[in-house]
C-alpha cells in the first residue's frame, strides 16, 4: 500500500483539510454531552424554561456547524480518493499496455480486469473511509475519555480499562482477517476468468450442449467464492457483538458507579447522563473504527494485489532508433522462440530473407508456429535467440513504437471497436484523409460493406463489430491497416472467412499498389499463398521448405500433403 502513496501527489491541501473538518465535527460533538448536563442539572432542576430552550438552540447550532464541517470533510475525502483511484487506474492500464504478449499471456485477461476495476474500487473506498475516519475516531474515543476525567476520575477509570480490551478485539480481529480477504479477492479472480470465458464461448458452448457442465464448473467456482466470503465475514462480524458487550458491561459498571456518586452527592444526574453519553459516543466510534479497519485490511489485501501488477517488469527492452521510413526487407537469422512457461520451443532454428516489396506466403499444420513468426516482426513477441533483421538492423535496436507505426497487422481474430466505421479505420492513421480511407477500403475489398451501411463511413460500429459478418469484419480490420500505408503488412490467417474469389481479389489489389509493402501471408490454404513469391513451409515450428509453389510441389511433402487435400483433382495430374 506505502507504494502506491505516490500516486497521492498533489492532494496534500485535501488531505489535511478532509481530517481537518471531521476533528472540527467531533470537537463540537464532544460537547454535546455537556450541554445535555447543563440541560438537566440548571435549566430542568432549576425550572428554568428559558435556560432549556437557550441551551437546546445551542445544541442545534452545534449540530449545524457539525453537519456542515462533515459535509466539507467528505467533500475534500472524496476528491482526494477519486483523484487517487483515477490516478492508480491510469498508471495500471499505461503498465499493462506496456507488457509484451508473455506477460499479458501469464497474467491472464481476468486477473487485470479484477484488479483493474474490483480492487482499485476497494482501495479508493479504504482512502475515503481513511481521510473520513481514521482520525475521527480514536479522536472521539480518546477525547470521551479525556472529557470523562474533566467530571469525576474514578468514573473515568472505567473508560481506561475499556478501551485496551476493545483495541485488543478490533486489531485481533484485523490480523486474522486480512489473508482471508486475499483468498477472496483470488477465488473472484477465478469467478470473472469464468464468466468471461462463458460469455466469449457462448456459441462454442450451445454448438457442443456443453451449458450444463460449464453451469456446473462456474457453481463450483461460486461456491468456494461464497465460502470463502462467508468464513471470513463471520470472522469479521464478531467485531460488532463483541464490542457492545464489552462496552454495555462497561455501561452497567459506569451507571452504578454514578448512582452511588449521585446519591453521595459527588456528582449531579446530569454529569452521570454526560459520562453515559461519551461512553454511547466511544460505542459508535468504536463499531465505527471496526468497520474502517475491515474496510483497510480488504483496501490493503487489494491494494497489494495491484501493486502485484505494477511490479511485473515487462521483458522487452525498447530500443533507441528512431529510424525513418523503412524499406521492408525482413531477414530471419536461426530464430527460436518459445513461449512463458513452454516445455518446448515453438520456432527453432528458422532462417529466411524477404525482400522490400515481396510477397511471402505461410503455410503449415496447425500449432506449426506461423502465427508465432510474424508475431516476432512488429515484436509482439521477442525471439529466445537468433536474430530477425529489418532493412539489416535487429528489430530489437528499434524504437518499438517507431517501428510498429511503419507495421500493419490484421491478427487472426479481426476485432472492431465500438464506434463508427471512420474511428476504426483512423486507428490505422489518424490523420488519414477521406480519399485515403476509401483507397484502403477499396483494396480491402472493403468498399461495398460501408456500401451495404448507406454508403456512410460514419455508420455504427457496435461493440466487437456484432453487427457485420465474419467476412466483413475482416475486410474492415484490412482496410484499418492499410490506411496507415505500411512498409510491411501482415495478414495473419486474416481472409479466412473470405470466399477464394474475393481473397484473389485483396491479394491482387495489394500487388497493384502504388508501393506494395513486403506482405506475409499466414494461411491455412494452399490457394491464398499459391502464387507468393516465396513460400515458407512449417512443420511443428521447423522450417521444412522454402521456395515457390512449383518448387516445393517438386521437393517438400509437407507442402505436397496440404495441396493435394485441398486439390485432389491436381494429384492425378501430376501423376501421383
């Protein structure tokens, strides 16, 4: 939690002035009590009507000026927590977008949305309660006693020994609570990973009736949540009964110790009513700090899962060259690369040149590693050894940002953001002219879906693009990354859902550009890569072939196997 204090900077005034304002309310609550005195003692005893009335106007002001001093101090808490959680937000989400696939991949998407949104929500409650509360109230119970001592001593006593018991209570309770709350926040971990998995796979779960074991996983993974909660909620809960025993047995002792005072004549019923009171203030301040200190241990538990996430150091070094335009040419030099945690390497040993301008096609099984090898290009991914080269210089000597704006990518899973078709397509390059985003949609194949949306290139996008086909998704995401007019493009399984007539289109198109980008073609089809100038061939993450479409008819059965069993009419042609 200490860590993430920096991000407090610059709401030093609300932090003082947030406490400020709740010890004014409690100093003028303190006096409450001994205006009631007054009330009993001069103005009922005495018969003194016009002394009730002038001492219970007084009371009312007090609670007025009370009412408005924690008014002020919620103000100033609240603007300082909000301020904080935003702040705390902002730096998570500029951390996680600063981490490479590897670590994204082992953090795992539920994880960075739990703590993103449940757990920074926890501590901005634990900032607020802190500034309101944590102050105030051992101010309230250490000025009831103090005030107790002003009215009889031995009276007082009683306030004394109180107070460390309870403390004894409260803290006990906090240190027994605070790693189950931990628990919590990982099994709700495990809870939002299921629901997201069960939201996104919706459809794969009707297709293969798998609803009823996935209701039951997600009951399983409820149940531990709930259990877990439970345990530490009734932990918690023994906070509460147990200090209103501790202090109505206190009570019982402090008004028979004032009964015997009153009838001695030592003390007035009033200043007995006013002892009663601040140990009724000290009850609720008491359940009130309970409350505060369940709120910080879950606000702690929290916030040290955050700073968890902040502590994950991103593996990518950026590099320094700010390079300007590059030319294209990509050269793999005996690259591995393995995934976080892989027993085994998913590309090892790969070498290849790809010229400016060239057109290199990626066939194989899969889980062969193609979409592993273009991720290492734009760097989404960094290889374990080997080097891969673009224009001759290591991709790792290159500002990543530099060289990724020079870099279009369209990944397997075409993904469109809710907006307008326009906003998706000046991601690619926001200062994109009108004619630009329509020469990118035209060599996308694109142009008759904006067509098919009144011709508007300001038509809805809904969230994930719900409301265009698969294909039309895909044309768009294409269009998206030409707009920015790379120096090298890839197309990553990309036309998948593309008939054969309109992905020959797209791959023509892109040839005709006025300068065509060094283009990488993954694909499961033997048609979409027939016709690159070189075509790599991989085979449980080997290199196996490299040439073109007649070479490697010739020379590579891994190749020969995937063409002929989407061209089974060609093998009787060859002769086989």
């Amino acid at each position: 939690m200490r860590k993430l204090l920096k991000y407090m900077r610059g709401f030093g005034k609300e932090c003082i002035l947030g406490p400020l304002f709740k010890l004014l309310e409690a100093s003028f609550e303190l006096l409450i009590p001994l205006v009631v005195a007054a009330i009993v003692d001069t103005g009922i005893s005495g018969g003194d009507q016009r002394y009730v009335v002038k001492m219970c106007l007084v009371m009312i002001a007090l609670g007025i000026i009370g009412l408005v001093c924690a008014v002020t101090a919620q103000y100033f808490a609240a603007k300082a927590a909000v301020g904080f959680a935003g702040r705390l937000r902002h730096a998570v989400m500029k951390h996680i977008l600063s981490l490479s696939y590897s670590e994204i991949d082992s953090l795992g998407t539920s994880t960075m949305v739990t703590r993103m949104t449940s757990d920074i929500n926890q501590v901005q409650n634990g900032v607020n309660l802190t500034l309101r509360l944590l102050l105030r109230s051992p101010f309230v119970v250490f000025g009831a006693m103090i005030m107790a001592f002003t009215i009889d001593f031995e009276a007082a006593l009683i306030f004394v020994g109180m107070i460390p018991v309870l403390c004894i209570v409260v803290f006990g309770i906090m240190l027994i609570t605070m790693p189950m709350y931990k628990q919590v926040q990982g099994s709700l971990d495990r809870v939002t990973s299921a629901t997201r998995q069960n939201l996104t796979g919706v459809r794969v779960l009707r297709a293969f009736t798998m609803e009823n074991a996935e209701v039951t996983a997600f009951a399983e993974d409820t149940a531990q949540l709930q259990t877990r909660q439970q345990k530490a909620g009734r932990i918690s809960n023994l906070m509460n009964p147990m200090t209103l025993v501790i202090v109505n047995l206190s009570v019982v002792v402090l008004v028979r110790t004032g009964a015997l005072k009153v009838y001695d004549g030592v003390l007035t019923q009033g200043l007995v009513i006013a002892l009663y009171n601040y140990m009724s203030q000290i009850l609720v301040e008491l359940v009130k700090m309970a409350n505060l200190i369940i709120s910080m241990t879950k606000a702690a538990a929290c916030a040290d899962r955050v700073q968890g996430l902040l502590e994950v150091e991103a593996s990518q070094k950026n590099g320094s060259v700010q390079s300007g335009a590059i030319s294209g040419g990509v050269e793999f030099r005996n690259v591995t690369a393995m995934y976080h945690a892989a027993a085994e390497s998913s590309l090892e040993g790969v070498s290849f040149k790809a010229e400016p301008g060239e057109t290199v096609g990626i066939i194989g099984g899969t889980g062969s590693g193609k979409s592993t090898l273009v991720n290492l290009i734009p760097r989404l991914y960094d290889a374990v050894s080997g080097e891969v080269l673009i224009d001759g210089m290591n991709v790792n000597a290159y500002d990543v940002g530099t060289l990724r704006r020079q870099i279009g990518i369209v990944p397997q899973k075409s993904v469109l953001f809710k907006g307008t078709i326009r906003k998706n397509l000046l991601w690619g390059n926001e200062d994109a002219t009108e004619a630009e985003l329509w020469e990118a949609l035209e060599t996308a194949q694109a142009r008759e879906v904006v067509k098919s949306k009144e011709g508007e290139l300001d038509a809805q996008v809904e969230q994930g693009g719900s409301n265009f086909s698969g294909g039309q998704r895909q044309r768009l995401t294409i269009a998206r990354a030409l707009v920015r007019k790379p120096a090298i493009l890839i197309l990553d399984d990309s036309a998948s859902a593309l008939d054969y007539a309109t992905d020959a289109r797209l791959r023509m198109a892109i040839r005709k550009m006025k300068h065509p980008p060094t283009t990488f073609i993954v694909s499961q089809r033997a048609a979409s890569v027939r016709y690159a100038d070189r075509i790599l061939v991989l085979d449980d993450g080997k290199l196996v072939g490299l040439g073109t479409h007649e070479e490697l008819l010739e020379g590579c059965s891994v190749y020969q196997e995937i063409y002929y069993s989407q061209f089974p009419r060609e093998v009787k042609h060859h002769g086989e």
